[in-house]
C-alpha cells in the first residue's frame, strides 16, 4: 500500500512555512498503520533489540506496538519537567534557540541494544539527542526507525551518520 497517500499535508502549521506532515491521517487507517508497524518490526526482528525508546507524542503510537512484537521494553523520551524520577538530560539546536530531551536514569541497562523511534526526520537535530541521551545512560544503538523522512535541504540522514536509519516514506522538501 502507497502509506505517502496516507499522510496529510497541513500547510502553514504550525507557523507559516512549514509544510506540516500529519500522520493521524495513517494512524486511523488500520490497514496503514498495520503496515506501518510491521515493516519497522520485520526489519528489527533479528537484530535482538532489548528496548525501543520512543520520542513523545506520536513516537509512543508506533513505538509501544513496536516494543510489543519484538518482545522489547518501551522506554519514554519526554520534554523537559515530565518525568517524575530522577533523568538525564540532553539539549539539542533548534533553527531558533534550544530543546531539551529526557529520559529516566534508569531507564536503560548498560550494554541495552537500543531502538530508536520517531514518527518523522527533519533536520535530525531531535534522533541525535536521543542517540546521544541513550549511549548516555550506556545503551547501544542499534537503530533509529520513522515513518517519514523528509529529503533534499535538510540532511537529516547526515546528522545521523554512522547509524542504521530507516524510514518507510520519503518526501523531499524545497527550500
Ligand atoms: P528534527 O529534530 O528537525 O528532525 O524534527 C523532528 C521532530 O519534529 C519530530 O519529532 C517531528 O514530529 C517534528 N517535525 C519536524 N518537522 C515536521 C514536519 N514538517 N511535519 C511534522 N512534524 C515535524
């Protein structure tokens, strides 16, 4: 199934510019988010991931069922002031100013073979937070996984280099 037919484009949202790429259209699909999930799954099956690390929001959707079918555990990376126990923390550039990611201490074992998910690439600033908030706390990333990456000015894949990325649907931006 085409899952790019699945994804609505919200122009000028959240501020003007931005070509906004909403998967809630895909996620209410079930035909698509199956697909969606299981494509993720099959090319993780072997490779013994401990834990899936998900991005708040849209990561808990994929990620969770994800977690689930590799027989992984789920851990939560939450913006700043969400956690109630003890975290790490990692900061990361944003086009204007910072953002801040967290995770619980404990949250990863050391040596954890770690996958990571978010429902979408950009500039990557965001998975390579989480890439270094992981090694951080001692896991090993064994890959970073979406839904969507968006291609062309924003070298996203770049910012990840030396990492196994995969994305399901790729959609080049202009800029
Ligand atoms: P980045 O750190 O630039 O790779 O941005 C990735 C994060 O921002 C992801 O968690 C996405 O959910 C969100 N994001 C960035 N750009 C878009 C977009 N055009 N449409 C939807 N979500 C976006």
């Amino acid at each position: 199934m085409d899952l790019l037919k699945e994804i609505r484009n919200v122009p000028d949202w959240p501020k003007p510019g931005i070509q906004f790429k909403d998967i809630t259209t895909l996620a209410k699909n079930s035909t698509a988010f199956k697909e969606s999930c299981d494509l993720i799954i099959k090319k993780y099956k072997k490779k013994g991931i401990e834990k899936v690390a998900a991005i708040e929001a849209r990561g808990y959707v994929w990620g969770g069922v994800i977690a689930y079918q590799l027989g992984a555990g789920f851990v939560l990376i939450r913006k700043p002031g969400k956690l109630p126990a003890d975290t790490i923390t990692e900061e990361y550039e944003l086009e204007y100013g910072t953002d801040k990611i967290e995770i619980h201490t404990d949250a990863i074992k050391k040596g954890d073979n770690v996958l990571i998910f978010d429902d979408l690439l950009a500039t990557g600033g965001t998975a390579k937070a989480a890439c270094n908030l992981i090694e951080k706390a001692g896991g090993v990333v064994a890959g970073v996984a979406f839904i969507i990456e968006l291609t062309g000015s924003l070298h996203g894949r770049e910012k990840l280099e030396g990492y196994d990325v995969i994305s399901l649907v790729e959609i080049p931006v202009e800029e």
